[in-house]
C-alpha cells in the first residue's frame, strides 16, 4: 500500500472483532495497525504514530478510556482523533468518554458502514486530501480526487513524491516536518530512503510550485525540517 494512505490504529482485545474492523478498514483502502491491549496500543502509537485511532473501552489491564486519557494529555499525540467503541450506551457513559477526549462514541453492536462513515468524517479534519478533499493555501490549489495541483490561472506539473509532499505540507499549513516525519508520511516506514533523498525532492517541488513565478513558499527551518508557509 501506498504511503499517503491513512493508517488506523485499531485497539480491540477479542480477537474476531479486531480483525472484522480490520478487514473492513482494507477494504476502504486504509492502512491497518492493529493491538489487543491498552499497553501495546500506547507502543504502537509511538513506534508509528497513526491518522486515528478506534479504541475498544472495555480492555484488562489499561482500559480504553485510561488510554484515551494518556494520549489526550500528551502534546504529541492529543491531536490525533479517536473513536471510542463501548457497550455501554448511558449518556453518562458516553459523556465521559467525549470528556476524557475521545472524538466520537460508538456504541456495540454498531453498523460497520456506519463506522467507516465516522472514520471518514475524522480523516476530513487531520488528512483532508486523503479523502478526495480539494486544499487551498494562498494561490495554491490541490485536487486530491483529480490529483491536479494549479498555482493562480496555471497547471503545474508534479511528480507522485512531489505531489504527495505537497498534499502534506498542505493538510498543515505552517507545521514544520522533520525531514525523518516526511519520509515515513510520504516513503513509507517500511522503505529505506536516505534523508537527503527529502530535500532532492523538495527542490523539485520548488521548483514547480514557481515554475510560472511567484514566490516560493516552502520555508526551510534551519535544524528542524519544512513548512508551507
């Protein structure tokens, strides 16, 4: 699969429902990582930080709601959105589960079509170009359904690495990437590439994005990485 894919975290301690949430979520195209336990959830997250999660409340050991809580609290993960999944239907239930953090609540036995909506509807928030959502930044506009990118009346022409860069930088204008976070959002942690492969390719992508003039906006920050903006 490729890199730019949406990667989900699904954290489900019984095992058939895992991999029935997980066999649908490849279905629609995304990226599975799966665990059976609050702790391994929490590893997971660190070794490769996911686009959402979907987090079983009911687990041994470390619930759902205590890992919605630690992720939450953290700068470096509270913005990824997570949907809780809970047999408990009270408003008191899910009232406590929207205010530890969760994005959404979804109350056991759920639609499973219903659930990919909801996933979908996160996915708009923090990866809109995944989702076929057109971006707009100054002059700059991108067609992720169309895969075309323009800059004011002109076309401009981007290689696939290129065009997936600037999906990236586009999601978060001003966010300033690490040249290690855009090869793992766009490379793919499972493929080596060297660093210096980045900034080849950001060059190519200056030089598209002003190859009509205007200036670039691609900002580099000097011992940190790239930013649009």
């Amino acid at each position: 699969m490729s890199a730019d894919q949406p990667t989900v975290l699904v954290v489900e301690d019984e095992l058939a429902q895992r991999e029935v949430l997980a066999y649908n979520l490849e279905a629609e195209g995304f990226r599975v990582s799966k665990a059976a336990s609050g702790d391994e959830a929490l590893l997971l997250v660190d070794e490769d930080s996911p686009d959402i999660i979907v987090l079983d409340w009911m687990m041994p050991n470390l619930s759902g709601i205590e890992v919605c809580r630690r992720l939450k609290t953290r700068p470096d993960t509270r913005s990824i959105p997570i949907i809780m999944l809970s047999a408990r239907s009270e408003e008191v239930d899910k009232v406590r589960g929207l205010e530890t953090g969760a994005d959404d609540y979804v109350v056991k036995p759920y639609s499973v079509v219903e659930l990919m909506a909801r996933v979908r509807t996160q996915l708009r928030r923090v990866r809109p170009a995944t989702v076929g959502i057109r971006l707009e930044f100054d002059d700059i506009i991108l067609d992720s359904e169309t895969h075309k990118v323009s800059r004011g009346s002109h076309s401009l022409k981007l290689g696939p690495t290129e065009f997936r860069l600037l999906s990236t930088f586009m999601e978060k204008p001003g966010r300033v990437w690490s040249r290690e976070q855009l090869l793992d959002r766009v490379w793919g942690r499972d493929i080596y590439v060297d660093t210096r492969t980045v900034d080849v390719h950001i060059g190519r992508l200056r030089k598209a994005l002003t190859q009509h003039g205007g200036n670039d906006p691609v900002r580099t920050v000097r011992g940190a990485g790239y930013a649009l903006g």
